[in-house]
C-alpha cells in the first residue's frame, strides 16, 4: 500500500502545494491516492489530496508506521479498502502512478471506483495541488470554476516523462512556431523539444507537444487525449553540430498536418515521403544523395505510452526506411522490418548517409 518516490519527484509534485506550509516538511512515503506523509522536527504530517489539508497527526515516524499497521489506519489514511476494489476491476497503477479521481471530489467527483484512473504521481499531486491552492478560500457551497493552466495539464504530463528519461538535463532548445495553431497558424505542434544524447551514438532527440490535448479535455473519448500520440524521432548528430537539422521538425509538423487532415499514424504504419524530405538546402539532393525515401512507425523504446489525466499518449518514433526496406515493411510487415534494421541501426537514429 506504501509507494515511494524519488526527492526530486517529490519536489515537483509538491510545487504546487507551498501555499500549505510544507517548506521546512521532508516527504516520507506516499498512499496509493498519492497522499504524501512527511516528517518535521516536531513529528509527522498527513497531506490530503482529496481534502487539500495538512494535519500533524502524529508525535513521530515510529507512532505513524504502527497506526498504518491497523486497519483502521489502513483505512483512514490509505483508502485501502477503496485502492483494493479498483485493482479487483484491473486499475493497476506503476512504479510511477497512483490512483487519482478523474473528477476531483474537490469539484463534485464521486469516490468510487468508476471515477479512478491511474496517474503519473508528479502530474496528479501537483493538479491537486493547484485546484485546492485555487478553491480553499471560497465559501462553503460556492460555485467552483477550476484553472489549471499554471502548467497546462497534459503539457506538464509529458515534462514530467522527459524528466523521468533525461533526469536534470535541460533540453538544447525548442522549436515553436510564431503564430500557434489555436491562433491560426499553419503548424498544429505548439513545440517540439531538442535533447543532445551521446549514447548509443550520438545523436538529437525530438519530441513533439500537440498530438495531444495538452490544455483541457475537449475530445469525447476518456481513454485517449487528443489524437493519442506525440511524434519522436532521433537524427544521427555530427562532432561538430552545435544544433539540429531543420528538416526534422519540418517533417514533425507535416506529419502532424497529415493526421489532421487525414488520418492518425499507429505502430506499424508506413508512409512513402517527397524527393527532399531530409534535406536542410533545396539543392543538397543533386551534391548528397540519400537512399532513405519513407517513414515508419514503431513505440518510443525509451518513453514508451504514457498515462495522463486526459488519457493515453503513446510516443510514437519516426523512423526512416530506404526503399527496399519500405518495400518490405508493406503489408504488414514493417514490425519484422524495424526488428532487423535495428540491429544495425541503434534506437533508429535516422543517419541520412546510411545504406
């Protein structure tokens, strides 16, 4: 029933929480809905989430862990009862979740177990955070209008599963467009993220925000958030670059207008693109041929699928065929295709000069 998390987790799941005067409190371990114990000098304190309170409720570590050893602590504190049904109808957190109300209590959300999902822990406690931080001075029975775009939601999801990859590195930089789409602008990603990786080659990392509802739930569907998926891919990085190719996020954002205006892409989609596609000047074709000529489609090994309060995002890794490939992956099997490229080609680190 106890789930652990790293300090760095901890501190940015409780950013959102400083208004509760947890400053001088040292997190302990946390419940399975994601209630954070804490230590101080003069004992231990229960942070709610589903109350938004912080209560001393104990004089030491020793007195908190031997009233969690009972039942009824089990139950004040962890909701056992309550986290056992929802895995009993296969709500099944991991190492990173905690079960969370997908209507807030806060805002009218029922607890029961047709209203929990499971959530990434640094996503559910810092939106807890935030609504309590915006609702604890209204009166009893007041009407509650809930903002959480102090770090948009789904935006704050993926941050949160770039952070768990790369730690404390900060990414080199952000492409973005100058006018969003929300505004009329012609490229639906509102940013693509850059990584300088060396290993297992070295190499640039991009990853797409967009696909998914990044803001606020507007698609009927509970179990994906927006499209579903967010664009990767992984461009080979030469010794003297100090900077990504264009074409990278060039080919991110049309294929990101493609989905709009036609269909989504899944894990083992295929795609043939135009003459040019990875270059960077309009006549590098003529001096620096390439033999790749399609794309295909596979699960970020790294980031994987992700859990956020709007729903599914799977990263989805652009990786680049030549034609004899893409000939092979069609009908069906580029999964075998990417397989045995792979062997040769590392996390598909697209290398324009690859054979």
């Amino acid at each position: 029933m106890i789930r652990a998390f790293s300090p760095e987790q901890y501190a940015r799941a409780l950013d959102a929480w400083q208004w509760a005067d947890i400053g001088d409190k040292v997190p302990l371990f946390a419940s399975p809905f994601g209630d954070v114990f804490l230590r101080s000098d003069d004992g231990c304190w229960f942070l709610s989430i589903v109350h938004g309170t912080l209560t001393r409720c104990w004089d030491g570590v020793e007195v908190l862990r031997a009233e969690l050893d009972t039942p009824e602590g089990q139950e004040r504190y962890l909701m056992a009862g309550l986290a056992q049904e929802a895995e009993r109808a296969g709500i099944v957190p991991d190492a990173e979740q905690v079960y969370d109300f997908k209507h807030p209590p806060v805002a009218g959300g029922r607890v029961a177990v047709d209203n929990i999902d499971a959530i990434d822990f640094v996503v559910s406690v810092n939106v807890a955070g935030q609504i309590h931080g915006q609702v604890k001075d209204l009166p009893e029975g007041a009407e509650i209008v809930i903002s959480t775009d102090v770090e948009a939601i789904g935006w704050a999801a993926i941050e949160t599963a770039l952070h768990d990859l790369y730690g404390d590195t900060e990414p080199v930089g952000t492409f973005a467009p100058d006018v969003p789409y929300s505004a009329g602008g012609p490229d639906p990603l509102d940013a693509i993220r850059i990584y300088a990786r060396d290993e297992p080659r070295p190499h640039w990392h991009l990853v797409s925000f967009g696909m998914s509802e990044l803001y606020e739930k507007v698609t009927d569907d509970p179990e994906e958030s927006g499209w579903g998926i967010e664009f990767s891919i992984r461009v080979a990085r030469g010794p003297q670059d100090e900077a990504p190719p264009k074409w990278p996020a060039v080919l991110l954002q049309q294929l990101a207008r493609y989905v709009f205006a036609e269909r989504p892409f899944a894990p083992g989609h295929t795609i043939h693109v135009a003459r040019g596609t990875f270059n960077d000047r309009p006549d590098q074709e003529a001096d620096d041929p390439t033999e790749l000529a399609a794309l295909a489609f596979a699960v970020d090994p790294q980031l994987g699928v992700l859990d956020t309060p709007h729903g599914r995002v799977t990263f989805l890794q652009v990786v680049a065929l030549t034609e004899a490939e893409y000939v092979a992956a069609k009908g069906g099997n580029a999964a075998a295709v990417l397989e045995r490229v792979e062997r040769d080609v590392p996390l598909h680190i697209v290398d324009r000069d690859r054979r």
